[in-house]
C-alpha cells in the first residue's frame, strides 16, 4: 500500500525543516545537510514556477478576453 500523503506540500516541508535546522544549530550556512535543504526547496520551488507558467501559457488568451 501506498503512503497516504499529508497536508504539506513538499516546498512547505521543506521550509519548516530549513527553518528548525537554523534555529538549533545557530550556525552559518556551511552545513552541508542545510546546504542540501536549501537546494532541494529550490528545485521544488522552480518545478511550482515552471509548471504555472506552463499552465499560462497553454491558456492563451482565452482566460485574458474573459477577465
């Protein structure tokens, strides 16, 4: 059986680990595991940017003469 997904997007996850991660160890970004954090929470946010404007552009301009 499949796991069943929480109510956290992956970007949001992410955010709150990066976050904890930052406030116990008090220390400057050299860590490599927050340095992996930071880069996976790039991608994911990247991966959310390029499929909205995906999501535009296949629109077109039906959605501009509606509004």
């Amino acid at each position: 059986m499949a796991k069943k997904p929480t109510g956290d997007s992956d970007e949001i996850r992410l955010k709150k680990k990066i976050s904890v991660r930052a406030n116990d160890e008090k220390k400057v970004s050299s860590d490599p595991a927050v340095r992996s954090l930071r880069k996976r929470l790039k991608r994911v946010q990247r991966k959310r940017r390029a499929l909205s404007s995906r999501k535009k552009h296949a629109a077109g301009k039906q959605t501009e003469t509606k509004a």
